[in-house]
C-alpha cells in the first residue's frame, strides 16, 4: 500500500498584496531614439530631396506687358492715366515718329528754307546800303555842280564859254538824278522784300510741314492687352528713344518665376507639370511653359518682374487648373516653393 507524506509539503501564508512598482523612464534612451529618429527623417528628406524629387523655389507674378515704340517719336497726347483699367483696342496715347534729318528731303527743305530766307535778307540790306552810299555820292557832284554852276553864271555876260559849260553841267545834274531815282526805287524793292520775306518763308515751311505731316502723320497706340496702367514713363510733347518703355500694363491673369540652379539644369523641362506649395499651405499644379537660360532675352512682359541670380536659369510656369487662378493671384508677390519628381 502506497504510503502519502503529508508533511513534506511547503507551506505558504497569504499575505496581502501591496502596489507594484513603476517603472522608471529611461531618459537617456529616449534622447537617443529622438535624435536617431530625428537623423533617420533628416537622411530621408535628403534623400528624397536630391534624388527622388526636385525642389526650386519660385515667385507669384502677375502679366505685365511693357509698351516700346520700333523709332524714336514725340508723345503728342496721353489718353489714359495710371491705375486706370484698359481693354483690348482702347487708346492709350497718340504719337508721331521723329524724321531723321539725313533722310527726309522735305524736312531738309523746312530747314534750308529758313536758312535761304535769312541770307536773302542779309543781302538785301548790303544792298540797301550800296544804293544809299551811291545816292550820297550823287548828292556830293550835284551840290558841286551846282555850285559851278552859279560860279558860272556870273561869268556868261563876257564869255561866251561859259554857257556851254554850264548846259554840260546841268545834263550831268540830272544823269545823277536819273541815277538816284533808279537807286531809291531799288532801296524800296529791297525794303519792301525785307518786310515780305518771313512772310512768304512761313508759308513755304507751312506747306513743306503740311507734306511732311502727310507722309509722317500722327498715329494712335492701341492697348494690345486687358489690365491696369501701371506706371506711365512719358508725357505730352516729351521725346521717346527707341527701346525705352512708354508705359506699364499690370494684366490680372498670375504666373509663377521658378528659379532653376545651374546644377538642376535639364531636370525641368518644357511641358513638366510642377507642384506648388503656397506659403497658407495650399497646393497646386502649374505647367512649364517656357524656359530661359539667357536673361537678356526675356521677353517685356516678364522684365519687370523678373529678379532671377545670373547663375539661374528661369522657367515661367502657368496654373493647370483654372479654378486654381484666382488662389495664385491673391498670392501675386509671394514665394512658393516648387517640386517635380526626378523618377517620372
């Protein structure tokens, strides 16, 4: 029969049960999986950063089309003022084109007709001069004459002589007084022609002005464009130079300025389609339409705004969406930040 020890047995007596113990943060463990982690997302933004995507950043624009004349020409009338709002075919100022004077014989003409009319007057007082020092002259022999004459005269009585002479002397009186009539009739032309001359030169440069106003007329610059006048660089009478901007038209359609480093050249192209993060966080979609390496090149419409590093290449981006349009212009001025990827 199998034998039972029941005194072999450990005894136990229950006590009661007390609160566990709580652990301890281990702080040095938590830095440390702070700072590997914070390294691990670091490494990552690198890495997606370099060689999963590209970032640029870029500047909200709006349309700006800046007005040049092909010639140097006058402002003749300004039509509109600054701040004001324009449309496609309104007047915006009238202008005539300045005549280059080596070219235009009309203008040429204008101008030597001036000249021609002062040298003509010039010579008519030397002419008046010469007849009056003549007419003086004359006066002298006929007061000597004269003079003989009466000397003479009381000489008739015992010779008979002296009548011949005196008749020789009075035929010659009155030569010089044919003479001095001639010369004051010739003083009076000359005075008269003074007196008509400007005269007949205005309305000779009145008509040559009349030809040249026909061949360069005045001419009215239509607004190529909807927008707001901006700036007006020019007023009424005031002469534009070639190549100078007349005037500013700020359109309300906005684009983008993505500043492309040198090194990223080729990683955006014409047609990509680029992500748009707004400073508020709002994103978008715009599209690469143009491309520019050399800055000089730029077309007027993006001079003015464009602040782009020489050592930059400047893309022009558009909005994909058109319900987008009106989050970009209230954004006009902001900086964005721009990203395509590098895979697809």
């Amino acid at each position: 029969m199998r034998r039972i020890n029941f005194g072999n047995r450990e005894k136990y007596i229950a006590e009661v049960e007390g609160p566990k113990p709580q652990k301890r943060i281990n702080w040095d463990r938590v830095v440390y999986l702070f700072i590997f982690f914070g390294l691990v997302l670091s490494l990552a933004y690198y890495f997606l950063g370099r060689y999963v995507y590209v970032n640029i950043r870029g500047n909200v624009a709006k349309g700006n089309y800046i007005v040049f004349l092909p010639n140097d020409s006058w402002i003749r009338d300004v039509k509109i003022q600054e701040k004001e709002d324009v449309e496609i075919g309104d007047t915006l100022f009238v202008f005539r084109r300045e005549i280059d004077d080596s070219d235009n014989s009309l203008f040429n003409s204008i101008q030597s007709a001036s000249a021609s009319s002062q040298r003509a007057i010039l010579d008519a007082r030397k002419n008046i001069l010469v007849n009056e020092e003549r007419i003086r002259q004359n006066l002298e022999l006929i007061s000597l004459y004269q003079s003989k004459i009466e000397q003479l005269e009381l000489m008739v009585i015992l010779d008979a002589n002296s009548a011949i002479r005196i008749d020789e002397y009075k035929l010659e009186i009155a030569k010089l007084e044919s003479q001095i009539e001639v010369w004051k009739e010739e003083i009076r032309f000359w005075r008269n022609y003074i007196a008509q001359a400007p005269k007949v030169t205005e309305d000779y440069q009145t008509i040559l002005s009349q030809r040249l106003s026909n061949i360069n007329p005045l001419q009215a610059f239509l607004s190529p464009v909807n927008g707001r006048i901006d700036r007006i660089n020019y007023r009424v009478n005031q002469l534009v130079y070639k190549g100078q901007p007349v005037l500013d038209i700020l359109q309300e359609e906005a684009y983008i300025l993505g500043y492309i480093p040198e090194d990223e050249f080729g990683t955006i192209l014409e047609g990509d389609i680029i992500k748009v993060k707004f400073p508020d966080k709002f994103e978008s979609e715009g599209i690469v339409d143009k491309i520019y390496a050399n800055q000089e090149n730029l077309p007027p419409q993006y001079q003015r705004n464009n602040i782009t590093p020489t050592e930059y290449y400047l893309a022009i981006i558009h909005p994909v969406n058109p319900d987008d349009e009106t989050k970009w212009v209230e954004n006009y001025n902001n900086s964005v930040k721009l990203s395509k990827s590098r895979i697809f």
